[in-house]
C-alpha cells in the first residue's frame, strides 16, 4: 500500500511538472521576476495563476505588455464561509487580426485570495476599462473594495443594502422595507 502511495505522488509530481512546461506565461513572468503560485490548468487547459495582491498592479502591467490586452471577465467568488474571498480575473490576447492567428484564443486567469477581514484589492480599471461595472458588481455583491476604482458604489443592490448577498456567511434579512421609493 505504501508503494501505491509513492507511485501517486510521484506521478502528481510529473504532472504538475509537466503542466508547469505547458504553461508559457508563467515561465515568462517567472523568469522576469514576478512572483506567482502556478495553480495548474482549468479544464479547457487556461493556466490558472495565484498573487498577493500588493503585486496586481504591476503584474497585470506585466501581463498588458505581453499582450493581454482584453479583460474578458472579472468576478469575485467566496472559498467557503469563515475562508478567503477571491478576485478573479480572465485575461485574452486580442490582435487587430483577431485571435492571434491561430484556432486557439491565449488566455490566462489571475486570482488573488483576500482576506474576509480587510477584503481590499487594486483595481485594474486604469489597465484594462472593462472592468469598470465588473469590479463594481463584485464589489456589490462580495464586499471586496477596489482601491483606485473611479466610481465605486453598489450597481445591483440598493445604496443602503446592509451586507453583501452572494458570501455564504450572510444572513438574509426577513424583509427589506423600501424607504422614499416614490
């Protein structure tokens, strides 16, 4: 039974090397000394890359000036109640060709897990201005706050909302009196 043991580590040990090889831009940003944990490949082989977020800004600088010039996607996700929150960021390569001339978009996807205490990030909006709305809308919905964002408020909820719907932590109120609704 140990030897089974051992022949499973080891071969999670050469997969993970060998995503590691398939994965282009984390050498890349590696090599130029941006600090990152490689999460592996989601299902439709996207690598997955994990940062503090002191080190957003000038790793999505990073990944602009290597051509990840579209912001596909940004949400915030909850890891669990009482576990970290997550700002999640889908990034495309888009040429004035279109896909970069191939049959494959290059993408990558960014995560910084936050803390439920002090749940603050950088926002990229000055890099990438799709993420005006998105950021707001996690902000809405998750309570992550985007320091920088331009115009930061709840788009989803009303202004004086208490708490933040989608984190598993909350409690949903029994009702919600509207007040100068006419």
């Amino acid at each position: 039974m140990a030897d089974n043991t051992l022949d499973k580590s080891t071969q999670t040990e050469a997969a993970l090397a060998t995503t590691e090889v398939s994965a282009p831009i984390s050498q890349w940003l590696t090599s130029n000394g941006f600090d990152h944990e490689f999460l592996g490949l989601d299902h439709q082989g996207v690598p997955i890359l994990k940062i503090d977020r002191q080190f957003l800004l000038p790793f999505s600088t990073a990944l602009y000036a290597y051509g990840f010039n579209y912001l596909m996607c940004q949400c915030g996700y909850d890891a669990g109640a009482g576990d970290s929150l997550v700002s999640m960021y889908h990034l495309a390569k888009i040429t004035d060709e279109g896909i970069n001339k191939s049959d494959r978009l290059e993408e990558v996807r960014v995560k910084v897990f936050l803390p439920r205490v002090d749940p603050r990030c950088p926002s990229v909006y000055w890099i990438w201005k799709t993420a005006d709305w998105q950021e707001r809308e996690t902000f809405d919905m998750y309570g992550i706050v985007y320091e920088g964002h331009p115009n930061l408020k709840r788009i989803l909820m009303p202004e004086d909302w208490i708490g933040y719907p989608m984190r598993k932590d909350y409690v949903t109120p029994d009702f919600y009196e509207l007040q100068d609704a006419y």
